[in-house]
C-alpha cells in the first residue's frame, strides 16, 4: 500500500511567486490558516444542517395540521 503524502510533504521545496498578496512565512503558516478555515467551514455546514433538519420537521408538523383540518373525518 503506498502512502498518501502530506500537503506539507507535496510542497516542500515549492517556491513562492512574485505576487502583491502577502505570503504567509511558511507552509506551516498556510496549514494553520487553512485548518482554521476548515473548522469555520465545518461549523457553518453543521449549523446549515441543524436548520435544514428543523425546517423539515417544521413542514411535516404543519402538512399534518393542515391535513387534519382539512379532512378531520380521516381523523380517528
């Protein structure tokens, strides 16, 4: 099995590019900018799903009223 290299691993020796952004010091740097990134992406793609889950939930309780006020005779 061959082992999967690092991004760390993969750009070691890469040189930075004449740019006008400012480049982070080192790899390290980026990583750690990219993890915080990560997590903060994480933390909203949760919260997305807690809201999608209640609005769901919200829309069945609401059908399920409307179904039982629009035909109560089905109603035992």
């Amino acid at each position: 099995m061959t082992k999967r290299l690092t991004r760390s691993e993969l750009f070691a020796g890469a040189q930075a590019t004449g740019s006008s952004v400012q480049i982070p010091s080192s790899h390290l740097d980026l990583e750690n900018q990219n993890d915080e990134k990560i997590e903060g992406l994480t933390s909203k793609v949760k919260i997305l799903k807690e809201i999608t889950l209640n609005i769901g939930e919200t829309i069945k309780e609401s059908s399920s009223i409307i179904g039982s006020m629009a035909y109560p005779h089905l109603i035992e």
